[in-house]
C-alpha cells in the first residue's frame, strides 16, 4: 500500500455483533452494551467447565458488574431476536473492565488441560510465534493433543513448517516459553506434565485433511486442541502421508 494501514478488530458473529475496537491505541475490544444483547459471563474454570469444554450442570454465571480484569470468562448471550442464554463458544478476558474492552483467548473446547495446565490458544500461538521468531521459520498451521505417558500425561505437537528447523531444539524452546507464558503449565511440568513430544511435518499436510474431509477454503480453520478418535484419526493420516 501507498500509505500505512489502520487495522480495526471487530468481533461479530450470527448472533449479533458484539464488540469492536473504537480506538487504534485501544487494549482491547469495546462490549456493545445497548445492541440488544444481555450478557452474562461463566468463569472458564474447572468448577463450571469439564475436560471437554462443555458446561456442567448449574454453573454460575456473572453479571458485567461482577467481572474482574485479566480473568478468562466464556460468553452467555441473550438477544431480542430470541437466543436465550446461547453459549457462543469463545472464551474472553477483560483488559479495562472500566471501558469494557475485553480480548478474545480462545475456545471452550479448544483449551487443553489434562491436568490442571490450563493452556489455551492464546497461550499456544504466541509461543509458536515466538519460536519462528527464534529460528526464523514460518509456522503456518499445528495443533495438539493432550496423551497418556508413564502414568501420567504428555502433550503432543504437530508443526507445520516447510523449512528446515532441528526438532530438538525447537521442542525446548517451545516448551521454555510455554512456561513463561502459563504458570500453570509451568507447575505441571514438575509434576503431572511429564514430557511434550513434537514432529515437524510439511504444511500441506493440514491442508489435505481439510480436503479429505470436504472442508477446504477459508472459513475452514484446522483445530488447535484435538482429542481422542480425532486425533487418532489424524496421527494415522500423518503416517499414511510420510
């Protein structure tokens, strides 16, 4: 371009359009509170979520005046146009609870915590972006599951890259920034969390997934979290592949 760009995050979906950024030096995204949607938050926590991201039975939800910045909350939407109560599926956090800005940190199912870690997206995508920061390597697709190992529990990564990048060193790295971005992973590395396990793969490889499962284009994104027959699935699509 011929002059410098202004990006403006909006954060809209079939329900109604729920928040934007009315600042360019904004934290965060700005709640529509008089859009007809009535919000209410649900602590993302083990107390309201189970391992597979779905709701249990009675959770508690709160209000906007009862929200505190920097916790991670799942959206209850309910609109005039007839939802009621409708879980969207993201996962927010209050940056300025003042002005209401609020960023996106994930999915409800997308988070993976076997044992207490908590990783989420947010988490996973800045440390991949770090790494290709430190090898100077793009990393365009991954994802990752959550395995059994020793008795105890390991993650499993599958990276996406087309250039060349020792495994090794990336797996520390990955691992070293993971720890600084989550105490919480940091603790379970010590104790439950024995090991991560990665394989550099060719990029292509997510992108014929998704065409095998008659899911190309755009609007198609390649999950993050996989678990169970998924990504069993998936690991012997990779053997096949290789």
């Amino acid at each position: 371009f011929s002059k410098p760009m202004i990006f403006v995050d909006t954060y809209l979906a079939s329900e109604g359009f729920i928040a934007y950024k009315d600042s360019p030096d904004a934290k965060g995204m700005r709640l529509i509170l008089n859009g007809g949607i009535f919000f209410e938050f649900v602590p993302f926590n083990d107390g309201n979520f189970n391992n597979d991201g779905e709701l249990i039975v009675n959770a508690g939800a709160l209000s906007i005046k009862d929200v505190e910045e920097g916790v991670e909350y799942a959206l209850l939407l309910s609109t005039c146009a007839g939802s009621w109560r409708y879980l969207i599926g993201d996962v927010v956090k209050f940056v300025s609870k003042e002005r209401s800005e609020i960023i996106i940190t994930g999915r409800t199912k997308s988070y993976l915590s076997l044992c207490g870690e908590h990783l989420s997206v947010d988490n996973m995508n800045k440390a991949i972006e770090m790494v290709a920061n430190d090898f100077n390597i793009a990393i365009k697709e991954y994802t990752v599951a959550g395995i059994p190992y020793q008795g105890m529990f390991a993650h499993k990564w599958y990276i996406g890259t087309d250039d060349k990048v020792d495994a090794a060193q990336l797996k520390e790295r990955l691992d070293e920034h993971l720890k600084q971005l989550n105490d919480d992973y940091a603790v379970e590395r010590i104790a439950a969390l024995k090991d991560i396990f990665i394989e550099i793969i060719p990029t292509h490889y997510f992108y014929d997934w998704h065409k095998q499962h008659h899911k190309e284009g755009g609007q198609n994104k390649f999950p993050r979290v996989m678990k169970n027959q998924r990504f069993a699935e998936w690991e012997q699509f990779t053997k096949e592949q290789s």
